[in-house]
C-alpha cells in the first residue's frame, strides 16, 4: 500500500533529479532508471508518477519556468521606475537559482524539444510572451515605439547569453550576463535606435 502524502514528495524528488541528470549529461540522452537512480527510488515508480522521460522534462521545465517565473515578479516588485523594474528582469533571469549550469542545460535541451513536441512548444510560447510583456511594460515609458524592437532584443540576447554559458567550460558567470545585457539596454535607450 503506497505511503500517502508520499506523491508531491517523490515528483518533487524525481523533477530535482531530471534537471539534475540533464545537466550533467549536456543533453536528454538520460534514462528514466538513471533519474530515478538519483531520486532514490525504482524506474517503475519513476514511470508511475510520470509515464515517460518526456513527461519528466516538461515537468521539468514547469519547475524551472515557475521558479524563474517567482523570481521576476519578487524582483519587480522590490524595483521601483522603469529602468530599475527593467535591470530587476534581467538579474531575475541570470539570477543563481534560475542560471546554475542544471537550469541551463536544461533550457538548451527545452529549446530543442519545443521543435516536436507540442507540450514543449506550449511552454515556451507562454515564457516568451511573458517575459516579452515585462520587457514592453518597462520599455514603453523609456522608448515609446520602439519598445517593440528593443524587448525582442532583449529576448533574444538572453537566450543567446544562456546558449553561450552552455558552450564555454566554467561556472555560468550571471553578473557578466546581467551586465552585457544592461549595456544592450542603455546603448539602445541612449541613442535613441
């Protein structure tokens, strides 16, 4: 008879253990037995919980999606203005918690999911258009129209920052990221492009 209470614990235990495993893997050519070796309990409770490794990294990702989400919105409510609500974006997603090397694989590995797997796909249009509508909020006061340009910008160079933090050997470096970024941001509202 299955301990009660145990479930939350245990997909707790198997979600920390996949983000885990695939960061120290570099990619999800992980096993179900090796994540649920880390968890501390047997493959076939792995696939009780979850089903399939798939399912697995999505709720993954819901994890890291909904940390990285609790960030964001305690750093923009301690920033007061646009441009500090703007730098409290940016430290919030190079943040330790949400820029450790696990998350970071993790997230190269969801952007390779999100091309065929709908779930995956989902997810990451939702982080998307969140974090591009934090960028617009804070940018609309600074740079009228071209908030627009400025936010996709901004996207895609923390993206580009987490790819090349998955490339270089080391421990992801989150202020270099903060500060490339921050220069990003400031030469775009200084000359007015």
């Amino acid at each position: 008879m299955p301990k009660l209470g145990m479930e939350p614990i245990r997909k707790a235990a198997l979600v920390k253990a996949t983000i885990a495993e695939i960061g120290r893997a570099g990619s999800l050519d992980v096993t179900v037995s090796q994540i649920a070796k880390r968890a501390g309990m047997s493959s076939a409770l792995a696939h009780h919980y979850f089903g399939s490794k798939e399912e697995m990294f999505l709720a993954a990702m819901r994890n890291i999606l909904t940390l990285y989400g609790a960030e964001v919105r305690g750093a923009l409510a301690a920033a007061e203005g646009p441009q500090a609500r703007l730098a409290a974006i940016l430290a919030a997603s190079f943040s330790a918690g949400n820029f450790r090397r696990e998350a970071v694989g993790a997230w190269l590995n969801f952007w390779v999911l999100a091309q065929t797997v709908p779930e995956a796909k989902r997810l990451l249009k939702i982080y998307q258009g969140r974090l591009r509508s934090n960028l617009m909020a804070e940018l609309r006061p600074l740079a009228g129209a071209r908030a627009i340009g400025i936010a996709d910008g901004l996207g895609a160079l923390i993206d580009g920052l987490y790819l090349r933090e998955v490339l270089k050997s080391g421990a992801p470096d989150g202020a270099a990221a903060v500060k490339t970024a921050l220069n990003y941001l400031n030469s775009k509202l200084e000359r007015g492009a």
